[in-house]
C-alpha cells in the first residue's frame, strides 16, 4: 500500500478478475476504491478456490483495501443507487470501473447525463459486446494450439487468466490516463477495453501475427523450447528438471561454461559454421544438436551441485518448484516484503501482498483485507450520496440496500 | 491513438517486453517516448520472429510510436548522455522506464543526483536484482506443473510471456500514478516492479496461495477444464475442438439449452440433489457425470450446426482456432479498427495495432510504426539535451552516437 493515489474516489462495479484487478491496484496506491455489488454478492462471490468455510479465497484476494457496498440491483432503486455512486461528485472522483454490459443500466450514455466528465474504464469480452472469456480469447489466437508437448496434437488451455490480468493492469493505466486529460480538458470519457481487443494488439506487438501474416500459418508447437533463443528443461542426474535460458550473449557466455561445455560448442561451432554467442538465432536453428551437449551435462549432475554453480556463474535458470515451495521460498512469500499477515473476511488470517512494486523513497502501508460485503453500505451512502439516516433506513426496509 | 498524456515526455533505456510495452502502452496515448539504445541495437534488437530481410518482427512491433536515439553504452560519454536524456529537465519529464540493472551506471541514486524528482520506472527479474525471466519465474511458481493433460506429467511452460505484459502495463500505471503524486508534492520516485514480485502477488491475489496454503498443495493438474465451474473443449461430430464455458448461473443455463440438455441434466441433479445452475462449484466437483451428456450432445452435431445455435442462444464459447485464422477474422485483425496498414522499419508493410482501448468520445488516430533505430539522435541531443550542430558532429565522430 502506498498513497501515490491518495484523494481520489474510485466506483467499481464488477466481478471476476479483470475490472477487480483494476479496482484492486488503484486501492493498493491510496485510491478509496467502492466497490458494489448485489446483495448476497455478484456472481463472482462463491468462486473457487473456497476455504473450508465455505468463503472465497478468490473473493477474498481480488478485493483487497476495496470498500463494499450490498444492492439489489435487479431493484430499480438499487439500480439507480448504483448510477448515483458512478457518479457521484468531486474533482477527485466520477471515475467508474466496470465490467457491466456497455449498453445496460450502467451504460456509458446513461451515466453521463448525471456527470458529464465521467471516466469509466469498461472491461469488455469481445468488442461488439458479446460473451468472451479469457479461456475462448486465447482458443481464437491460437495458443492453445501452440502451448503443450510437440508430441501432443491436442490444445493446452494454460492456467493463468493472462489476458483478464493485463486488462485489469492496462484499465487502471488508461483510467489514470484519462484523469490527467480531464484535468487539462475537463472532459469525461468511455474507455472500452475488450479482451479481445487486449489480446490482439498484444499478439501483434510480440510479433506474432506478423510472423503467421508472412509464413502462411502460424509457430509451429515446440514444447518447452524457448522460440528464437536457447532455453527449455533438461533432467539432472537425480531427476530434477531446471530451466535454463540464454537470450543474450552474456547469459549464453555463463551457461556453456557453468555446464562445463566451452570446448564441444566452441567444435560445433566450428563445424558449423556459425557463432552461438553472438546470435540467439543460431541456437534456435541448431538446437537439435546443441540439445545432446546440455542433455548430457545435466545428467551427469545433481540438482544440488549445479543449483551452487550457477548460481555463482550467474546463469539464468530456474527449478521447477509446485507452489507450496514456493511458499516456503523467501524470495516468493515467506519472507518477501510485500505480504503481511491479515485477517481476511473469511475469518482466516494468511499472507497477503499489498502494492506489487515497491517505492524505496516511500514507507510501505501494510497489506489491507478485504471487507465484509456491505461493510461500508451505510457509511457510502451517507459520505458519499449525502444520504441521511432516514433514508438510508427506508432503504434497508425495502430490502434495496444491505449491509 | 490516443492523446491522453500529450505533453509528457518519457525516455525508455530498455530491452524485451516489459519495459517496452510500458512504453508502448504511454506513446500509444500521446506521450513523447524516447527509446535509447546501443549503436547497432540493444539485444532484443535481432530477437525472432525475423522478416526474410532478417529485421525482427518482435522488435518492430514493441517499439511502435517511439523515437529512437543510438548510443555507445560501453562509452562513459554515451553512458553519460543516457544519464543526461533520462533526467533532462521539463515539468511534464523526468520520467525513465528501464530494465537496467539497479545498481549500474542508470541506478536512481546516480540520476537523483542529477535530477532530484526523477521518476524511474525500473523492471526487474527477481526483487534482490539476480537474473530472472517469465519462463524461469512461472517454473518457480508451480505453473507448468498445473498447465497441460492431465494424462502427462511433463512441465508445460506456457508460450504466452504473461508477467512481462503485466510487469510493463503495471508499469505504465505505476510512472502516471507517481507522477500524479509528484505534481502534489514535488517527490522523485523509483518504483521497481520485479517480475517474481508481480508473479507471486498475482498469484495470491487470484487465490492460488491461500489455496495451496491450506491445502497443502497446490491445484493439481487437470487439463482443459475450468477450475472451480464447468468449461472444457468438447469434440464435434466432424472433429472439431469448441471451447464451452459456463461460469454464471446464466452461461450455464444457454449451455444446457443450446445443446438440449435440460432434461438429462435436471435428471442428474435429482439423482445427485444438487443443483448446477446455483453453484457452479457443483458443476466442477460432479463434472465427470456431466461430460459424458456433453460429450455425445457434441459428437452428435457439426461445428456448423453447433456455431449459431450457440450464437443465437447467447452461449459462452469459442473454436480453436491457428493465429493464421485469426488474421481473416474480421473481429480480431481484418475489420478491427484498432488495426491500420503501417510501413514498418523492416521495409514491410502491414497491418499493426495502436492503442489496445477504444474512446468513443475520442477520435482514434492511426497507429504509428517503429521508428528506425538511431533515427531521431540527433533531434534529441539538439531538442532536448540543447546540444549544438558542432557538438552533436563531435559526439557522431568519436563514434559515441549514431544514427
């Protein structure tokens, strides 16, 4: 937690991962961050992974440092709570998260006929406004296709939501953006980030769709190996597998000599033709002969010796670890900085990260849960809509608020 | 295209993905981005995908709507032009986005002295600044363990380079927020965002830590399902692969409709006293009853009659399909307005991608290619650094400069 953000008002209406992402990176730099939701929780509320009771661990982690605010949205009084809170005043404010459908209660039109700057970061599917996920995203740009074992024919969905990460990540970006063009414009503006969209410029900015534009179709499958470089696991004596990866010449330099390979390179070289140092390509085109050196230098070798060796060689490499290594790994949670114990809203107290960089001028703010949901409803609608207790009352009495 | 941060000027000392989408992401909204790098290109400079002509594709497509500027690194006067470009004076400047290493010739205490509020946007691979990279960091983080057929054991690394693009689109939103800090209080800011930082947090903020924590171990592998709800590919009668999700209470009910499931399935939550449409957890944990019903409902029809009955019934699906086919699909690259026919620095011309949302309100502007290496050195020396003609020839004969 830092207060980069400190003083501005943010509304999110959401679920799942992407607008939350957003929301949740905005709070963790000081941003009060509002998030709504239907009474009983959006349809993101009971999502795996669960704890033992029952509550979301996913939930629970997306909503960090966020306030929580419980309407019934089906209501047409819950819903125009909701279009009040988008929209509610202040110079620091009007700025609007989302990933409700563009053309719905919540649309963008709509909205700014009750504040004309609003900003409003719209997290979207596919950009005309039908139904996509990351899962369907990624099967439409091939990577299923590319992903998994050259021997296996049949697509790897991978596991991590990436496209749904970048977009939250993007979104708090754009939103920020166009709040630094409203203090210069005084305008409000619509961003509409699609994944699909998200997903394309991306593939395109990594060179993918040129490539498949000139060579007809695209990358073939590869398993493991690294495109363009040399990189991929290989098995140690004990039967291990490390990654190793050598991009630049310097990393290519430390891993031929950590390995003990200098001289059959230096004669593959030769006979080649080629330098391996001072074109990654070439051990790209060749890895097929180059693969037997490095196959055999691991097998000759335990995890414990070479982890020592390259480390002091400086070689870019990594063990495969499952996560609950990874969580005794000091470098990852058990002693990294970013994560403080927290009670969390399911009762449970665990590690959680606060703010993903780190600002060495600035003193970090510990980690902050996520709250109950509806915590805040009362405390909202009275500071931010000027509610008084009254009405605040009638609300709850027709069942339009909770909390 | 976009002209959000028009005005800002940003210098980008920097190789591979991370930090140069950062600087995309600011270019692509109107920033000035000035991109330095080694005569005769940083090492990502010849990285594949290649043209014939061996320009590289992923380089080209990285570093789109910047200026570029060539410098001899291994000169302590280019490196002391690098210095000066990073932190030359301007209110809306000052800012540098980097993956140099933290403690060489660019560290923040080196330029602070120069420019005291500087903010420095700094990528790293791990937090204690050793050698990390997306694929050494997933294997760190149990990710090829979970990705890939359940039937293999082998570690699947996925192909998508994921925490690059969000370490550079977080990037991007941390150097905004920071300076919207410091137009408040006038503080220079280094934030680092290490990509094993930006891992482990996203992976605790989607639920994977807490999960593993208590369960003891992390997710197994399962696949192409869905964790926690019901999606997985299922197999056509003429042997196509579709993608099914169903996440929500209504994906879920479209599902079951589109394929005439509603009675099997009302069958099987009486015989299992569950119902599927309330808790997608119940789909999840009881999907080996339901697959077999999706199985022959997918077997027993085409892809074609399958593609509108899904698409008039508003399910949540997607064909896998190569890139190759992506490129003729009008939604992701033929008809996307995102995309616009650019001659690039390789000499070729094709269609590339600007900014990665839509404004509405906004008038897009076309994308803009990659600018040659060295192209604009001696417009920034002379622009922003002030250096005169006699000067910029001095620096360009001791070979300092190019371009």
């Amino acid at each position: 937690m830092y207060d980069l953000l400190k003083g501005l008002r943010v509304v999110e209406g959401s679920a799942f991962v992407a607008a939350p992402t957003c929301g949740l990176y905005l709070a963790q730099f000081g941003a009060e961050v509002i998030r709504f939701d239907n009474i009983g929780g959006g349809p993101d509320f009971r999502r795996w992974p669960l704890a033992d009771n029952g509550s979301s661990l996913y939930w629970e982690g997306l909503n960090k440092a966020k306030k929580s605010v419980a309407l019934d949205l089906s209501h047409p009084e819950g819903r125009e709570v909701a279009q009040r809170l988008a929209t509610a005043p202040g110079d620091e404010g009007g700025l609007f998260v989302t990933n409700f459908p563009v053309d719905g209660f919540l649309a963008y039109d709509r909205l700014a006929k009750l504040r004309a700057d609003l900003i409003c970061l719209r997290v979207m599917g596919w950009a005309d406004g039908s139904q996509g996920m990351d899962y369907t995203i990624n099967a439409a740009l091939g990577l299923p296709q590319m992903t998994g074992p050259a021997d296996d024919a049949r697509p790897v969905n991978h596991v991590l939501a990436a496209w749904d990460l970048l977009t939250g990540a993007w979104g708090a970006f754009a939103l920020v953006s166009a709040l630094m063009a409203r203090q210069r414009d005084g305008k409000g503006r619509e961003i509409r980030a699609p994944l699909s969209d998200i997903a394309a410029a991306s593939m395109a900015n990594m060179g993918f769709m040129a490539e498949t534009l000139f060579a007809g179709r695209q990358r073939p499958r590869m398993g493991n190996d690294v495109y363009g470089a040399f990189g991929r696991d290989f098995t140690t004596r004990d039967g291990e597998k490390l990654m190793i990866l050598a991009i630049t010449p310097k990393q290519w330099g430390k891993a031929v000599e950590a390995l003990g390979l200098t001289a059959e390179v230096a004669a593959l070289e030769g006979e080649l033709g080629v330098s391996f140092a001072i074109d990654e390509g070439n051990r790209f085109t060749h890895r097929a002969r180059l693969y037997p050196l490095f196959e055999r230098a691991f097998a000759g070798r335990t995890a414990a010796e070479l982890t020592p060796a390259f480390d002091a060689g400086g070689v870019t490499w990594g063990a495969y670890q499952p996560l609950e290594a990874a969580l005794t790994d000091p470098r990852l949670y058990k002693d990294n900085p970013l994560f403080q114990e927290v009670r969390h809203p399911s009762g449970l107290t665990y590690a959680a990260p606060g703010a993903m960089g780190t600002i060495p001028q600035d003193q970090r703010r510990p980690a902050a849960p996520a709250s109950r949901l509806g915590q805040h409803t009362d405390e909202v609608l009275s500071e931010v809509l000027g509610m008084d207790a009254a009405e605040i009352a009638r609300l709850h009495d027709a069942g339009v608020v909770a909390g």
